[in-house]
C-alpha cells in the first residue's frame, strides 16, 4: 500500500483526542441515597458497567472515524503489478492525432473535437511539478512544452487546433516524444498516444522501452469503425480535349463498409455547374468505376470536382477535384527546312475550321536559338541535325509539359540525333534505313487516343505505301502506335516529363510514300498535335495535400505570383529563373480543393489537390497488436469518466479513498444515534 497525500497522515495524531477526552471527563455516577445500602451496591455496579461499555463504543467510533477523515486526505492506494510510479513529479507527452481522419464525423461529434476534450482531460490530471508536452501529430516541429503553472498555453493551443488534411507524421512524433522522454530529469514519465487510430499511418510503428519508470497509453476515441464512401481517383480518358466537344472522365469508388452501397447520388461539377449526374452501386468492401461525359462550354483551366452527395462521415475524401485544360488555341511552333514539308503541315493543321491551332514558322537556319517559351507543341519535319544546346532546351521544353513531333528527312544525320536529341527525349535511337520494296502499316492500335472515335468498330485505315523509312529501336517506355509490317515501329510514343513527344519512322516527302496523298495523314497530325498537349493519365496539375511541390512557367521575366489557396487566402510565391521559364516551389499544400496561381489579376495556372487516400479506412487497427509493437502500452478508454482515476490506479495503484470515505460517513451516523439514545436513557 502507497499513500498519495502521505504529508495528511501527520493528522492522524488527531485521533487520540477522543481517548485524552475520555480520560479527563469519565462518567461518575451520581450520589443516590436509599434506605437499603445493599441495593445501592448492586445498583451502581450494573449501571456502571453499561455505562463503560457504551463509553467505550463511542471512543472506538470517533477515534475510527478521525482515522477514517485522515486516510481520505491522504489517499490510500494498494499497489498493483502495474503500479510502478510514486508521488514524484512526472513528465508527460501527449501525442495528438490531428490529421485526415480526425475531421470524421461520428455519433458523439467530430472525433478531434473527442480527442481535444481527451487531451484536455489528461492536462487536469497534471499535478504540481509536472511538465507537459502537446506533440501535434500532423506537425510535430509545433510541439509545445510547458510546467503545470503554464498549462493554460497547452489548453488554449488544444482549445485553436483544428484537423489538418495530411497523414500524420507518427514516425517522427514518437520519435520526439521518447528523446524528451529519455532527457528528462523527472522521476516519472508518460507518453499519451491520442487518436482514433485509423488509417495506415500506424501500421508500421514500433517502440523499444524507454526506461523503467516511462509509461505509454494508448487512448482511443471514437467508434471502432466507420461507414466511408471513397472517391479514389478521376481519370481523364479522352485526350484531345476541346470546347464544345464531349470528354470522358472515368471516377474510381470505394465503399469501405460491411455493407453494400445502393444508389449513391455521384455528381460532376464543372466551375460550380453541375454537368452529370449518376447512381452506382458497390458491393461491400468493395471498388467500381464510373464514366461520366461532360461538355465543356468554355476553354481555358477549367476547375472540376466529382462529389458524393450522400452523407458521409468523412466529407474531405468523399470528393475529388480535378483541372481540365481546354485549350483556346495550340501554339505549335514549326520547323521545317524543306518546302514541300511545310506545305504538307500547312494544310493538315489549317484544315480544321475551329481555329484551333496557331501556327508558326521557325527560321531553319536560326531556330536553334529561338525560345520555345509561350508554344504548346514543336514540330521537327526533315531537320537533318539539332546542336547539343538545342537538344537540352527541347528536352526541358518537353519535361514542363510541351509537346514535341518529330518527322523524318531524307538527309538526316541519324547517328547525331540518336546521340543528340533523341537521346535527350529518351529515345533509343535508330537502327538503319529501310528501303526496299513497298512497306505498309502493321496492326493499328485503334483504342490509342489519337485514333479514338476515328474510325467504326469495323473499319480500319487503308496503310499508304511507303518507299523509304527509319528502322526505330524501341526501349523500356517507348508505346508504338502503329506498327509496320515488318515489326518496326512506324508511330513511336514516350512520355517526358510532363510532356509528350511522338517520332514518326517516316518523311513528309511524296518521294518517299504516298502517305501525303491518303486521307488519313490531316487528321492524324492534327489529332498528334492535340494528343502531346494533353494531360492524359499523367494529371501533373494534381496535387495531394500534406506535401510540397513546385511548376515551372514559360514566363520571359521573374515576378513574384501569389497562390490562391482554397480558403480565399493569399500566399506569396518567389520566383527562380530556371532553363524554360521561372520555378515557383510550394512548401506544403494544407487544404484539399483548387488552388489558382496569379501575377497581379492575371490566373497563370490552376492545380486541384487532393487528400491521401491511405487514410480512407476507417476501421480501428488492431490495438492489441499495437499495444506489442509499442513494448506493452496500455490501452485507457478514453470515453470513460473515471479517466482520471484509471491512470492514478495505475500511476499508484487502486485508491481506496471511495470505501474510506463511506466507512467515514457509516462511523459518524453510528455514534449520533448511539450517543443521542444514550442521552434518552439519561433522561
């Protein structure tokens, strides 16, 4: 047994007052006269004899209850085999999860608003001496340490957090929370984990023992589990996106319940505007896809969302944002030595009657050194060399997201572009010239996004016959598009960066195919021009909260551009000159939603942000397999109203102070009505 207040036990000397009382005032019995003396003796020594015994109950009982008021003030506890701590000062660390999953909504409330009330229960129960340390799961460079006489500051800093939309950092909040465990000079120390324990960021935590007087609790809040509709990701299908035609977006949905999902209203908004609408079913535990079809009746950076309308506990993931860049109009950029090819360019390009596409005509013999800074799309038709320095800038022109094609020519120095730019853009090179016979096109891919909707479900193009053609290696990346019959490639495909670039294995020239005479070779490179400035599946305008990131600008001046964040806040960007533009680098994106980069009222670029999905499961991991990965924590639950006392008998052990306490309250009722009965009798 331990007391926890053993300075009371002092007063216990207060329970030989009744006894020093009963000695200085014992009874004495009146003074009778009667005429029989022997009846007198008789008399005195029946009465006397009561009298004691009474006298003597009523001593035990006061002396027992002063013991009993003594022992409640000072708080006696029977120690258990977990009660390891004493009366000395202690030292705790309470690690809050405040991240993605804290913002869920259950029956009792928003669960960080259960886990802040939790927090707040356990700086109570900090005594005189203690320390205190709020270690924010999702930001653990803001811990805070203060003494007891300061816990004000970790109230009111529990008091202002609200959930943030990244993956909590446990790694790194255990991390600190056992280096200021390990420092400290304080006899006890504790570490208080607090959250609802979902999601996958504690899947792979573990921790050695920190000494034999620190403890860990893990405290639980909220339900075990939780019902969540997912949207996990919106695919762009179609790849040549314009106004006023129809695009194709494929939405991924996880139903993470026991359950089946029927009917779920999934909406598609469009700069607010709904644009589609669907029911879809899912299976429990389950995952199904969606194709919506939308128009867009307007070009330029389009913000969207795909958004379960159903209530949801978790609402940041039960959306997803997405950016549609529509274009007003491609600026390609041509280089094209030989006449006749750009001819050939002139009228597949111009032949589209929207106005699409915004030509213009490199000098060939001063290109090289032009700036491809403010064009979508460079085309190389029979360049016969390109320097080293041309190359690079190509190759950075292609990583920011310019489309690059690429023709052959006749007199091209093919060993010097297999080393040169070709290399750069991450091509293998090219063999040899084929050139004998008549060679025609393989099997066509038809389900690439340059031929989509091209052509019926049974047609197939007619191949022109080619004379001449480059012998392409192929490398790990590289997607032919269609083939020759021999195998080769004839329409190569690689992703750059965030850029595309298509090479074709053949010249524009007539004299080397009829490939100009057949009607497919219009729509073919304006469906390639509209193709490599696609965002296609690589959606680099998506960003996922809880990281940083950065985006290079075609911009001829560094200026500073302020970066709207969904809020309506305003952060400023500084810029970096870099080879193609300038960089602006983003240190952490916080909130889900779209976030608009402007230089003074102009919008340069938009970027949709979305939270980690990791964190969707809202089922309780398993805590007894937590609880050995954590070197025998001990799991509190943290909704019962006896917290305070839980942590006190395992500091101390069992307190005894409840049952002294009605002993107490048993003692005084006893000697009033024994004393108030004794005095009737006197009467």
């Amino acid at each position: 047994m331990t007391f926890l207040y053993s300075i009371f036990l002092a007063a216990l000397a207060a329970a030989s007052i009744p006894i020093l009382l009963h000695i200085l005032n014992r009874y004495r019995l009146p003074l009778v006269e009667f005429s029989s003396l022997q009846f007198l003796q008789k008399l005195q020594k029946r009465k006397a004899r009561r009298v004691k015994l009474r006298q003597i109950i009523l001593l035990l009982i006061r002396t027992l209850a002063l013991i009993a008021l003594v022992l409640v003030f000072a708080r006696p506890a029977l120690q258990s085999g977990e009660a390891t701590g004493s009366a000395a000062s202690v030292e705790m660390v309470i690690v809050l999860d405040e991240g993605i999953t804290s913002s869920a909504e259950s029956k009792d409330g928003q669960l960080l608003k259960l886990s802040v009330q939790t927090c707040l229960d356990l700086v109570d129960l900090a005594g005189r001496g203690d320390r205190i340390t709020l270690i924010p799961a999702s930001s653990p460079q803001r811990a805070i340490t203060v003494p007891t006489a300061q816990r004000e500051l970790i109230v009111q800093r529990l008091e202002e957090t609200v959930p943030r939309f990244v993956v909590p950092d446990i790694d790194l909040s255990l991390a600190m929370a056992d280096s200021i465990l390990d420092n400290s000079d304080l006899f006890n120390r504790e570490l208080y984990l607090v959250s609802p324990f979902y999601g996958s960021a504690w899947d792979t935590l573990n921790r050695s023992a920190s000494g034999e007087m620190t403890r860990c609790f893990i405290l639980p809040t909220g339900p075990k589990k939780l019902e969540n509709l997912v949207v996990t990701d919106v695919k762009l299908k179609s790849s040549i996106l314009q106004k006023g035609e129809p695009i194709e977006l494929e939405a991924l949905f996880r139903n993470y319940s026991e359950r089946p999902v029927q009917d779920a209203l999934i909406s598609v908004y469009l700069e607010e505007d709904r644009v589609a609408q669907a029911s879809i079913d899912l299976p429990a535990e389950g995952t199904v896809s969606h194709s919506f079809s939308i128009i867009p009746e307007r070009s330029g950076l389009l913000a969207g969302k795909i958004k379960c309308e159903d209530i949801d506990p978790l609402v940041s993931d039960s959306r997803r944002y997405f950016i549609l860049n529509i274009p007003d109009s491609i600026r390609v950029l041509c280089i094209a030595p030989d006449p006749v090819d750009s001819l050939v360019l002139n009228a597949a390009l111009t032949s589209d009657r929207t106005g699409l596409v915004d030509m213009r005509w490199g000098d060939p013999a001063r290109w090289e050194t032009s700036l491809l800074a403010g064009y979508d799309v460079l085309i190389l038709a029979g360049v016969e060399s390109v320097t080293q320095g041309a190359a690079e800038r190509i190759g950075e022109f292609s990583e920011q997201g310019g489309g690059v094609i690429i023709f052959q020519g006749i007199d091209s120095d093919l060993a010097g572009l297999s080393r040169g730019l070709w290399r750069r853009l991450g091509f293998s090179g090219a063999r040899e010239t084929i050139g004998s016979g008549n060679i025609v096109w393989g099997k066509i891919d038809l389900e690439h996004p340059i031929f989509s909707g091209m052509f019926d479900k049974k047609g197939s193009p007619r191949s022109p016959a080619f004379r001449f053609a480059i012998d392409l290696a192929t490398g790990k990346g590289d997607r032919v598009i269609v083939p020759l019959a021999n195998g080769r490639p004839f329409l190569l495909e690689r992703q750059v960066g965030h850029g595309k670039a298509l090479m074709f294995a053949v010249t524009l020239n007539p004299e080397s195919s009829d490939f100009i005479y057949t009607g497919i070779i219009a729509p073919l490179i304006f469906r390639a021009v509209g193709y490599v400035i696609s965002v296609g599946d690589d959606n680099s305008r998506e960003w996922t909260t809880g990281y940083g990131s950065h985006w290079v600008l075609p911009l001829s001046r560094a200026e500073t551009a302020q970066l709207e964040t969904p809020d309506g806040n305003s952060v400023d960007l500084s810029p970096r000159p870099v080879v193609g533009g300038v960089e602006y680098a983003i240190s952490l994106i916080e909130q889900p939603g779209v976030y608009n980069m402007r230089i003074r009222e102009r919008i340069l670029s938009r970027f949709a942000a979305n939270v980690s999905t990791t964190q969707s499961n809202l089922y309780r991991i398993d805590l007894s397999d937590l609880t050995d990965r954590l070197d025998g924590a001990i799991v509190l639950r943290s909704e019962n109203e006896a917290l305070t006392e839980e942590i006190n008998a395992i500091r101390f052990g069992r307190e005894l102070w409840r049952p002294i306490t009605a002993l107490f309250l048993i003692l005084l009722v006893s000697e009033s009505l024994i004393g108030r009965a004794w005095r009737r009798r006197k009467d």
